[in-house]
C-alpha cells in the first residue's frame, strides 16, 4: 500500500508539468484567478502564520532539507545499484511534492499578465526618453542626497538599523497603495536571512522563499541597498515574480516612502538602472551624464560594488549561471539580462511625471 502512494506521489510530477505548461498560455487566466485570488489568499496566510517568528523559519527549512537529503542519499546510496527502482520512486516522490508545492504557493505568478499592460503603459521607448528621465533622476537622487547631508562630495551614511529599515520598508507600501490598491502590503513577513553568508558568496542581496513566503534579506550587503531590497523583496512577496517587475515595484515603494533616507535608495536605485542602459546605447552620453551626479551618490555606488568585489570566488559565477538558467525555464527571457528590463517600466512610467 505504501509503495503503491510512493508512485502514485512519484508520477504526479507528469500532470503538475503538464497543467503548469497549459495554464502558462492564459495569463489572463493565471491573473485573476491564481495571482489576485488563490495566491493572495495563500500568501496572506503564510504571512500571518510565519511572519511574526523573528527568524526566519523557511531558512530552517532549507538547512535541514540539504543535510537531511545528504544523509538520506549517503545512508541509501547502495541502492541505486540493488534496488534503483524503489531508489528512484523515493526521489520522484520528494521531487514531484516540491515542485507541486513551488508552483502552486508562488511560481504560477511567473506567467500571469505582464505588468505594464495592468499598468497600461508602452513596453519599449526612445534613447531619448531615456536620457530624459535618467537626467531627472540625476536631479532628483542630488537634490535628495544635498539635504541628507549638505555636502555633494560626502556619501550617505544611514542613521537606522537593518532591522529598523526592514520595519519601515511597509511604509512605502501604504503610501504607494493610494494610486495602486493592489500592492496593499498587510502582514509582515521580511527577515534577515540565517543564511546571510552563503547568498553573499552566492552573489545574492535576498531572495523570496517560496514555500514560506518569507523575504529573506541578505545581512552582510551595505545598508545603503537594503531599503530598495527589501522593496523589491516584498514585491515578490505580493506576487510578482519578474525581477525587473519587482524591482520597478521596489523602485516605486522605496521613493513613495515619506523617509528621506529610502527616497534617496530608491532614486540612486533607479538612476544606477538607467545609467546602465545608457552606457549601452551611448558611451559618451554616459560620461556626460556621470559627471552631473554628485560625488557623494557615486561613493555610495563605489560601496556597494567594492562589497561584491570583496566577495568574489570561483563558485559566484556557477550560481549565477544556474539561477540564469531558472529564470529563462520560468517565462523570463533573456535571464538575469532582463533585469534590464526595469528601465522600460521605469522611463515609459516616469516620462511623463514630475519627480
């Protein structure tokens, strides 16, 4: 009877992969019913279940997860050759609960409608435009950065905690819920990560858990990025599982905030975004363009970069090659390239507006 369940268990992975490839070809479908029903029931229950824990449970369960499938692989390892096929049904059945449990609590939202149709904007835009906004970006981020600290050549240094900031990242999401109700942000459920150390050599400043649905932020990286990264965390959190999606979403949360502190994160977020894709469009633009931003805002990019510099080893560009390769497999062309894709929410939404 237990081995009967055990396949049972194991060949559902073939009707979970074949309903997910379907239902990926109606994102209307997938919008309505699964992101803004099903999912926010889920996540609103996760959130008030796990989120008052002060550490982060899904982290717990990621650790005994390896350890235990170490273990369970060294103790069962002589049965791949007397006993494969049982060995096999095992595996099957702890991947096919993991993969059913992956999509059905988040992953689904990796094919629900693109976001600048809900927000009824174009997906692509000038070199001009570009230069616009990322010149009223450029004005915005020193006007910020003059009256946090007066000086144009002096980097910010903030004044709160990670955790203090991790408690005011929700701020930003009750004032941006006014002009979008559908990023009302209730619970909370954003914690350091335990595995703070590891995702530093990984290459990584958070990340949301899936099965918990808690945001896990990096503890190691500067202060300087955790309120835009706690941003773009909760975005996730809310059901947007594009990256550059959450980031615009944590761009948009971050400058909505009354803090001048997050203000000032969120606009050098936006601009570093902008400033890229110049770079790649107009080299000599960028070199103009880089000698208007102050001094300071370009010590606090230097920060962040000499941090990841610090930290780089051999294993960083396997993990980033295998997490490349998931989001190509979840509806996200182009990899971690289409982080990129953020400046085109972010010109085609900022273009018009006064910042």
């Amino acid at each position: 009877m237990l081995k009967n369940k055990k396949i049972l268990i194991a060949l559902s992975i073939l009707p979970a992969l074949l309903i997910v490839k379907i239902l990926a070809k109606f994102p209307n479908f997938i919008e309505t019913y699964y992101s803004k029903g099903l999912y926010i029931v889920l996540s609103k229950l996760f959130s008030y279940t796990l989120g008052w824990i002060p550490f982060s449970f899904g982290d717990l369960v990621y650790s005994f997860g390896i350890i235990y499938s170490i273990r369970w692989l060294i103790i069962n390892r002589k049965r791949i050759r007397k006993d494969f096929k049982n060995w096999l049904i095992d595996v099957f059945s702890a991947v096919s609960i993991i993969y059913i449990a992956f999509y059905l609590f988040w992953a689904m939202n990796y094919y629900r409608l693109p976001l600048h149709e809900n927000l009824n904007i174009k997906a692509d835009y000038t070199t001009a435009e570009l230069t616009q906004v990322t010149k009223n970006l450029i004005n915005k981020s020193n006007t910020t950065h003059r009256k946090i600290v007066g000086n144009d050549t002096i980097k910010v240094e903030f004044p709160y905690s990670k955790t203090e900031i991790i408690n005011k990242t929700p701020e930003g999401y009750s004032e941006l819920q006014d002009i979008f109700p559908e990023l009302e942000y209730k619970g909370n459920s954003v914690k350091k990560s335990l595995l703070s150390l590891p995702l530093t050599y990984m290459g990584f400043s958070g990340y949301l858990n899936p099965l918990t649905n808690e945001a896990q932020i990096n503890s190691k990286i500067p202060v300087f990025k955790f309120p835009t990264t706690a941003s773009h965390e909760i975005a996730h959190q809310l059901g947007y599982a594009s990256e550059n999606e959450a980031n615009f979403i944590g761009f948009l949360a971050a400058t909505s905030n009354k803090d001048l502190y997050f203000k000032y994160s969120g606009y050098t977020f936006g601009l570093r975004h902008c400033l890229h894709e110049v770079y790649r469009r107009s080299p000599e633009e960028y070199e103009t363009l880089l000698k208007s931003i102050n001094p300071g805002i370009l010590k606090n990019y230097q920060e962040v970069r000499e941090f990841w510099i610090n930290h780089q080893n051999p294993i960083e560009p396997l993990f980033q090659k295998t997490y490349n390769t998931y989001l190509e497999a979840n509806n996200q062309k182009g990899g971690m390239k289409s982080y990129s894709y953020v400046v085109a929410l972010l010109v085609n939404y900022l273009k018009d507006k006064p910042l």
